[in-house]
C-alpha cells in the first residue's frame, strides 16, 4: 500500500537524517567538541520529535472512541497522518546527500589513530573510539527495534482507519477495539525504542563536550 510505505519511510528518513548530520560534518571525520555536542543534541531532540508525532498520532485516533463529535475527531487523526506522511518529503533529500558521510565517519577515526604515533595517545584514541562505537551500535539497535514495531503499529493505523471510514459511529469503534489495543502495545514499544535512541545521543553529546571529537594524530 502506497500510503503505508510513505509512513513508514518517515521513521527510516528522520531517524537517519539525525544519525549522520550528527556524526558528519562536511569532509572531516573530526568535528569541535562543542559543535559535535549541539549536533549530538539537535539529533537528541529530533528522535523527541519524531516520537511525540507517532505519540500524538496514536492519541489524536484514541480520542475518536470517546470524542462527542467522533467525525471531528476521526478527521484530526487523519491530519495528524497526513502531517506525518509530509515529514518525510521534506527530510528524505537530506538522508540521501549525507547517508554516506555518516558511513564515513568511523570509518576515518579508525584509519587517523592507526596513524597515531606516540602509543599513549593511540591508546586513548581506541579507548573513546570503543566508547562511541560501542554507543553508536546501540542507537542502531534501538532503531531497528523501533522500526520493527512500527511497521506493526502503522499497520493497526490503517486497519482502524478502515474500519471508521465513513461515519465512525458506536459499531464501528467496537468493531475496532482489538486494534486499538494493539496499536496502543505497539506504540509502548517503538516509544521505548526511541527513547533508548535519545539516551545515546545524550550520552554522546555530553562526551563529546567533555573530550575531542575525533583523534589527534
């Protein structure tokens, strides 16, 4: 279903688009302290984005059940999907240019501390390059998760707004109630997901505010 894969490409697109504008900037694997910490945030708060409008979109088809004017309400939830869907137009362009300088990154911190010549400071260049590494991993572990439980929940979306096509009259919403239920898990699990998403980016923000962006050679 066309609308289906345009949703869910929403979750891919926003989602990388704060991964690798945060870990590439330009050519350079290295960014400043303080420039990698905003850009670590600006990730942060674009993941935070991202989950209240999946959040605000579960709430705005929830009150359907019990707003007193049910068609109002069934049309707010269709905007809301509709606001969601214009989201990744909007950011799919910036994940293509900057999809491979995000693949680059580590790539390049790796090849600059091999290159590292006074062992102590080679050292400490793998130790934080662990570290990011080690975080970076579960950012995409995290988003995998979040992307295998919205597929589910953007399913239940669609099945819902079928069923209360038309006039999302008392039957209907009854005959809904098993999706809602799990549209509501669903969405405990990718805002769950997501929210461990943030915890790294926060972490790696506020390492990068403490220690060089990238090694020194």
């Amino acid at each position: 279903m066309k609308s289906k894969h345009v949703v869910f490409c929403l979750v891919t697109a926003l989602i990388n688009a704060a991964l690798v504008s945060t870990l590439a900037s330009g050519s350079e694997a290295a960014l400043k302290p303080l420039e990698a910490k905003t850009r670590m945030e600006a990730a942060c708060r674009e993941i935070g984005t991202l989950r209240s409008n999946i959040f605000l979109t579960l709430t705005e088809l929830d009150l359907v059940r019990s707003a007193e004017d049910r068609q109002a309400q069934y049309q707010k939830f269709n905007r809301q999907l509709t606001n969601m869907m214009e989201q990744v137009n909007l950011t799919a362009e910036r994940v293509r240019i900057m999809k491979e300088k995000g693949r680059a990154y580590f790539a390049d911190w790796e090849t600059m501390t091999k290159e590292i010549q006074e062992p102590e400071k080679r050292k400490e260049a793998e130790s934080r390059y662990a570290v990011r590494k080690d975080s970076y991993d579960r950012i995409f572990e995290n988003l995998q998760t979040a992307k295998a439980n919205f597929e589910p929940l953007l399913d239940d979306f669609l099945q819902i707004q079928k069923l209360l096509e038309g006039t999302p009259d008392p039957a209907k919403v009854a005959a809904a109630k098993q999706a809602f239920a799990h549209a509501n898990w669903h969405c405990i699990d990718v805002q769950r997901a997501l929210m461990q998403v943030e915890l790294q980016f926060t972490f790696l923000g506020e390492d990068f505010a403490l220690n060089d962006a990238g090694p020194e050679k």
